[in-house]
C-alpha cells in the first residue's frame, strides 16, 4: 500500500490494529499469483480442434477438464462424429466412454454411423451399433447408412448392418435398394454378399430397372454377372 493511502488510512481516523490489518491483507493479495481461468466455452473449442486434428491425448484430458463431448462446431460434427469420418477407432472409443451422443448427426444430418458406412470403417460402425446408434436416420440426400455402404462397395460394413436388423431388401430413395447401389457402382464383393444374404435381384427401381440392368447400363454387366447376379 503507498505511502498516500497510508496517510489517507490515518487521517480518517482508523486504529493502529485496523491499519496494520489493512495493510497485511493488500501485501498477501499483491504477493498471490493471477489465476487463469479457461471457460467452457474455451475448453470445447480446444476440443473440436483436437479431434479434427486426431490428438487422443489432448481430447481425453481436455474432456477430463470439463469440455463437452457433444460439442458441435459449425457444421455441426462432434468428436464422435470427426473420429467416425477419420476411421480413427481410439478416438471413437474415448468419445464413447466420455458419453458422446451416439446419433448426433451434423447440419446435413450426416450421423457417426453414416459416416463410418461410407468410410468403411467396419470395426467402428460395429462398436456403434453396439452403443445403439440407429440404422433408419436418413441425412439431407435422403439417404440411410447402408446406401452409402452398398454405393461405397464396403461389405464389411454391410455384413454389420445386416447382422443389426437393417432389411436387405428395403428400398430407398427412387426405390433403390442396397444391391441396386452395388450394383450400379460395380462393387462384385458387396453384390455377393448382398445375395448371400437373400437380396432379390428381380426388384425394380422406380424406372423398371433390376439391379442388373442398372449395372449393365454402368458397364458393369459381365463382372457382376461372374459375381451371381442374375
């Protein structure tokens, strides 16, 4: 305390004991370091960040801190949904102890399930199924998990969703089914699974076509035909 506030103290008359407690207490406060505080805010914003980038670490302790694990950036993607995109199964999985929403989806309604399916990544839609992530959401293309598994040609994938309940016959947007995506984009290992696992091939989109149709009209005729479809 200076020497002003001192004489002012005086002045106004306090008691020596009162003056001398003034004074102690603004020497102990001059002497205690600042603390910094990271708000919550902060905390989620770091979060995002690191599960962009894939840093496991740091979203395990940031989440330890107090961030959020349903945070959202701004479209809508959380550390879940980022892990699932990237095929990054610890990532996933720390997510998933830290209570991330397993269907969350982004602004365009993609979900960490879709994302998985159309990544391929098998072993991380497998663990999402068995947290209860759904098969029946639809993002803004209209479309569910297992269309972007069957188009992708990832039969892993399908196998899992299959193995979930999802009907291998259900027909999607412009009545096309799993096979018919398969089909259309030339992927020989998903058409065979699809088959093996009673997929019709006689169905027909909302145009006429079978499944071999569509892959005939996509240059994929012959090799599909070798894969069994008929």
């Amino acid at each position: 305390m200076t020497r002003f506030m001192t004489t002012r103290l005086q002045r106004y008359g306090l008691a020596p004991c009162l003056l001398a407690a003034l004074l102690g207490v603004a020497a102990t406060v001059a002497a205690q370091p600042q603390q910094t505080t990271v708000s919550p805010l902060s905390l989620n914003a770091q979060l995002l960040v690191s599960a962009r980038e894939g840093h496991v670490a740091q979203v395990v302790r940031l989440l330890e801190q107090g961030a959020a694990v349903n945070s959202r950036n701004r479209l809508g993607k959380t550390t879940l949904l980022m892990a699932c995109e990237k095929g990054n199964t610890e990532l996933t999985e720390a997510a998933l102890k830290a209570g991330a929403d397993v269907n969350l989806a982004s602004v365009e309604g993609v979900t960490p399930l879709m994302a998985a399916s159309y990544g391929g990544h098998a072993a991380i839609a497998r663990r999402l199924l068995a947290a209860g992530a759904r098969t029946d959401p639809l993002d803004r293309m209209h479309k569910p998990a297992v269309v972007y598994a069957a188009g992708q040609g990832h039969a892993a994938v399908l196998a899992a969703l299959l193995d979930a309940g999802v009907d291998v016959n259900t027909p999607h947007e412009h009545q096309l089914t799993a096979l018919m995506w398969a089909a259309g984009q030339g992927h020989a290992d998903a058409v065979a699974l699809l088959l093996a696992r009673g997929a019709r091939a006689e169905l027909r989109d909302d145009r006429g076509q079978t499944a071999l149709d569509i892959a005939r009209g996509a240059g994929h005729g012959d090799a599909l035909a070798a894969a069994g479809l008929r």
